[in-house]
C-alpha cells in the first residue's frame, strides 16, 4: 500500500502524517508513507485544500485532518475493494 500525504508541511498536515502513521501501527498494515509538499503535484491529484490523503492513487479525504479511527475505517474500505 502506498499512502500520500499532500500539503505544504504545515501543522495540519504534520497532524494527518501522525494519525496515519498511528492508524497503520493500530492496524499492523505495512505501506510506505509519502510526503508530498510540491504544489504542482498537489494539484495534479485535483486537491484544492490540504492536508490531502491519497491511499493506492485514489484520493481518499482533502482539507481536513483525520482521526487515526476515522483513517482505519478507510484502511478497511481500502482493502475490502
């Protein structure tokens, strides 16, 4: 799995980075967990408003953080497709 986190490095973003990482330790899910903070590649996924969550090149949640329960629940959507 591989897990994007899209925004310019900002306290909401470093947030989204933490509960992900949480999420993925709750769930014993192995994936690599990127940090995109180039606002060209930004866009290219059509996020206008960060932090931006990208699971598998499937944007997944954009300008809000989440909640290492709320990202779980994607988790499992996410492996149930």
């Amino acid at each position: 799995m591989l897990i994007k986190i899209l925004g310019s490095g900002c306290k909401n973003c470093t947030k989204l980075a933490e509960n992900t990482k949480k999420a993925l330790m709750e769930t014993g899910i192995d994936a690599e967990v990127i940090k995109v903070e180039d606002f060209a590649e930004i866009a290219k996924h059509g996020i206008m408003s960060t932090p931006g969550l990208i699971i598998d090149e499937k944007v997944v949640s954009s300008g809000k953080v989440l909640k290492a329960n709320e990202i779980i629940e994607i988790f499992k959507r996410t492996v149930a497709e």
